[in-house]
C-alpha cells in the first residue's frame, strides 16, 4: 500500500451529463488513496449529478465551460482545505483512464521523483480506436509547437495528472478553456520543473461522439492553442 507521507489528495472531475459513466469514474478510485472527489458539473440536465453524489463525490454546479474554469473552481472551493504539499488529481468523467491506477500517478510525486505526474497514452496500453484520427494529429502538432519551442519532448501526455499544489499555484495558469492543460504542459517545460509521464491504459469513451463533432473539437482546440502559443512567445 502506497505511503501518502500525510499528504492528502483531491481528485477534480469536471462533468456535463456523464450519467453513464460519472460513477464508475469515482467508485474505481482507490478510496485509500483519496481523501475528496470534487466533481465541477455544468449543470447537467441528466442523472450525472445524482451518481456522482451517490458515488461519494462533492458537487459543485459551475456555469463556466472549459478546463481551466473547472480547476479554478475546485480550488477556491478547496482554499480551506488543501495544504501547499497536499496534492491535486485531475481525471475525466469520460472513463477513458483506468481510475484503479491512481497509485502509479502519485507515487513519483509522494517521493519527490516529479513535480508533475502525466498519464500517458501509449499504444500498448491503450484500446484500439481509443483516440480519433483527428485527435492523434492536434496532439502531434502541440507537442511538435512545444518541442520546437521550449525543448521539451512529451511523448502523449492525457487529461489524467498529479501535482501538487503548490507546485500548480507556481505555474500561474491563466486560460480559462480547455486550452488550460495545454497551457499546464507549456508552463511547466517553460518553468523547467521535473516532469515525468507514466504509461497508464486507456479505454474508448462510454459516451461516443460524431466524427464530424470531434473534427469541429479538434480544430476549435487547435486555434486556442496556436492563440495560446503566440500569447506565451
């Protein structure tokens, strides 16, 4: 069993009509390893917030979209909480990642191996069509953006990441979109802290998607990003 060394961990779950999977998300989570799940919902109009609560999350109901909306909001929620050493999970209400293997994620960071813990996607342990096409090729172009710019190689760095506190609070994060992790990848490579991305499975989403909707994702994600990449030149 996994040796926290009196760090308490919070995993934030961002979510909107994720009743389908929302619950298993949680309940896989090794309840050892975590101290509270706080699940920022964008007002679902299905059964999302229900589960989750059932399944023992916090809910806290958020108009604003985007990952770094959702982060932000966990945290002031968690200001009386967490302590700078305490340490923050960020996972999605997709059931995309194995939640059971939290334990691979937090242990470089409880032994001050990593700042930052980054699942990775590799094809070994990831579900055949797990990703889309048009996915595969906005995450070769980031990571290519960021290579050339700050030096750093990220093999396929997903949503599914431990840091701590006080290490996120240094990073300064400003975006507000989804475009936030993107920026997390940027200012941590900028910042030069110790980054290390652990291979973890990866599974196709419950809830699938159009094509044609993915695709509009993709290009929507990458012109925040190229506006994000121009922002931090």
């Amino acid at each position: 069993m996994l040796d926290r060394k009196g760090k308490k961990v919070f995993v934030i779950i961002p979510s909107e009509n994720h009743e389908k999977s929302v619950g298993c998300v949680i309940n896989d989570l090794p309840p050892y390893l975590v101290d509270e799940v706080v699940v920022v919902d964008a007002y679902s109009t299905d059964r999302t917030v229900k589960i989750a609560r059932e399944a023992g999350g916090t809910i806290l109901q958020d108009k604003g979209t985007g990952f770094g909306h959702t982060v932000r909001a966990a945290l002031k929620y968690l200001e009386a909480k967490a302590r700078p050493e305490d340490i923050i999970v960020l996972l999605d209400a997709e059931y995309t990642y194995f939640s059971e293997e939290l334990g691979e994620l937090l242990e470089p960071v409880i032994k001050d191996e990593a700042e930052l813990v980054i699942s990775s996607r590799v094809r070994e342990k990831m579900q055949k069509g797990a990703i889309p096409v048009a996915e595969l090729f906005g995450m070769w172009v980031m990571k290519k953006m960021v290579k050339l710019k700050f030096k750093y190689n990220y093999h396929s760095p997903g949503i599914f990441r431990a840091i701590e506190l006080k290490t996120l609070l240094k990073l300064n994060l400003k975006e507000s979109k989804n475009s936030w992790l993107t920026e997390m990848l940027i200012r941590a490579a900028a910042e030069k802290i110790r980054i290390r991305e652990v291979p973890l499975n990866f599974r196709k989403k419950v809830r699938s998607k159009n094509i044609f909707k993915v695709i509009i994702e993709v290009l929507v994600s990458g012109i925040q990003n190229l506006a994000l990449f121009i922002r931090s030149s």
